[in-house]
C-alpha cells in the first residue's frame, strides 16, 4: 500500500487533535484587519482549527477546503456539535476553481504538498480573487531545511527562501519572517521546519506601483531615443474631447455598438494627429475598403493607417 501522510490517521480519530487546537498566532496578530463580514477562505484547512476559531468569534462567510476528505469530515463532525457554520468542502488545490472573492485567503503548511508551478498558479489566482484591501496569511515550509521524515515522501513543493514573497512585489508586504522551528504531533518524533511567514494586503498604490514595474521597459523607451517625449501629453490631449463628450455615449444600444464608436473616435483623432483632413481621410478610406472587396491582407490595412505614405499623399 502507498504510504499516506501521518494526519490523515489522526483526522479519523475524533478524540485526539493533529496539530495544536489553538488557531495559529498570525491569525491573532492580524484579526484587527477584518469584519465580521469579511469573506474569508482557508486552503488546507485539516481539521479546521482556524476557522473554527473565526467562526466563533463571528465571522458568518467562511470558506475552507482540504484534499483530506477524513479532515472534511472530522471538521463537519465538530462543526455540527459546536453549532458552527463554516462552508467546508474537499478540493484540491491544485485544481481550485474560485468562484467568488475574498478578503482574507489563508494557507497554513500546505502549499509544499502541491507542485510549485501548481501553487504558484493558486497564488496568482487567489490574488485576482481578492477584494480591494483583502490580505493573504501564507505559512510555507521552505527547502532551507531538508524535508523531515514525516512529510518527505509528500512535500513535492517545497518554497526556496523569500520566493513566496517575490509572489506579492505588487502588494503591501505588512509581514514577512523566516525561520525553523521544532515539531513534533502524535506518533512522529520531534523534527524541524524552516519557514516562511509572509502578510499581505492588496494595496491600490502597490498594485500602481507593480503596473509601472510590467510595464517598465515601454516606460523607458523615451531614454533610447530622443525624439519619444519622456510624457503622454499627446495621448491625453487626443483623448480629452472623448472624456468630454463621453456622456454623449450612455446611449449606445449594444456594447458592440459602444466599442465601434470607440474605434471610429480612435481613427478620427490618429488622423488629426497625423495632420490629414478627417473628411478627406475617411471618404478615402472608404473608397479604397470598398475598392478591395473584402480581401484585407496585413500589408493592404497597414496602408490604410493614417500614417502610411499612401494616406499621407491622398489626404
Ligand atoms: C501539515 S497539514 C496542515 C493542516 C492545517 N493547515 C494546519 O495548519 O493545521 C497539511 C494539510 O494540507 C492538506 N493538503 C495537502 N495537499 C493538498 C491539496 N492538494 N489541496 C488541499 N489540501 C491539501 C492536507 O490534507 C493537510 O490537511
């Protein structure tokens, strides 16, 4: 038989706790962030120990998921005796499909059991599906240690240092600690674990901040070449008349409808800023579109664009 983890044993067994029944302390440290409202979610929740803490104390939107489906049920059974209301389930994280977002999504000692390239993906995912100002608490054991005994054959993803971090450049970093601890549960001897501790809050500044980081190289082409204005001044101006008269186009019928302004208004102001006649362009343009009768290759509409040779000699 192919070994199974040392906790899915004690998950079965309903009168003892795998792990400490206390929630973990960054919980504690950072619950002044959230509501009572607050949409919360735990992936790799085992038994439940924080969110059942969360429930307790109010919190009435709670999500938690584990691969365990003895760790499910354990979690049901207790729920059920304490009159908790947790929506608990059995996926894998690997796989997880958000549906809905959060503010607070939490993994505690988890992710290093799932590929990295798959929790990676859970990462970005989570961080999409994560309200404005929601924060992430994310305990990952790292590879600054090797994998102790109990979990070596199953921590197929172990974190190198500080790259849970590298994850989050465009959010708020309002924790982050390393460290290696010792551990023991029931019949596993004391071993250790090395840590990463990371808190973070999706922040509006940081995430301007991460776009301007995406977008660095087009940002410094002005450097390389000295006729690119080092601002967008010509853009917004192009643009301005449009934000003016925007008002003027909450009566589109359809989206398609809204969009084809939107391309006619993008065509009309390039050719005002390529010097043409606006008039002259466009009867030109339609002549040589119908002239063409449906055969547009690459070459053919690039010779269309306000700038092209043809369009300047035409118009
Ligand atoms: C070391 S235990 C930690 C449990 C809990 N987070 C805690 O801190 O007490 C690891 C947990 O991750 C769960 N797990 C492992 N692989 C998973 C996956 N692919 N998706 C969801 N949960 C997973 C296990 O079932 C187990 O409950």
């Amino acid at each position: 038989m192919d070994k199974i983890p040392f906790w899915e044993e004690t998950y079965r067994n309903r009168d003892i706790n795998t792990f400490p029944a206390e929630p973990n302390g960054t919980i504690l440290e950072f619950e002044h962030l959230l509501r009572k409202d607050s949409v919360i979610l735990e992936a790799g929740c085992g038994e439940g120990q924080n969110v059942r803490y969360l429930a307790k104390n109010g919190y009435s939107d709670i999500d938690a998921f584990d691969l365990s489906e003895a760790g499910i049920s354990k979690l049901h059974w207790i729920c059920e005796r304490e009159g908790l209301h947790i929506n608990a389930f059995t996926d894998d994280l690997a796989k997880f499909q958000f549906t809905k977002s959060y503010d607070l999504v939490m993994t505690f000692a988890t992710l290093c059991f799932v590929e990295k390239d798959k929790w990676k993906h859970f990462i970005e995912d989570a961080k999409e599906h994560t309200k404005p100002n929601g924060i992430h608490i994310i305990h990952t054991f790292t590879n600054t240690v090797p994998a102790s005994p109990d979990i070596a054959p199953f921590a197929v993803g172990l974190a190198d240092e500080g790259e849970i971090k590298d994850l989050y450049s465009d959010w708020e970093v309002l924790q982050f600690k390393t460290y290696v601890f010792d551990d023991e549960h029931p019949g596993v001897p004391k071993h250790q674990h090395a840590v990463n501790k990371l808190v973070v809050r999706k922040t509006g500044i940081y995430r301007e901040a991460g776009y301007a980081r995406n977008q660095k190289e087009s940002l410094c082409r002005f450097l390389e070449d000295g006729s690119i204005p080092a601002h967008n001044n010509r853009a917004e101006n192009a643009i301005r008349p449009f934000v003016i008269g925007r008002k003027n186009w909450l009566f589109s019928q359809t989206a398609k409808g809204a969009s084809a302004s939107a391309d006619m208004y993008s065509l009309v102001e390039t050719a005002k800023a390529n010097g043409l006649g606006v008039f002259d362009y466009l009867c030109w343009l339609f002549r040589q579109i119908t002239a063409a009768n449906h055969i547009y290759t690459d070459e053919f509409l690039e010779s269309l664009m306000p700038w092209s040779e043809k369009a300047q000699e035409n118009c």
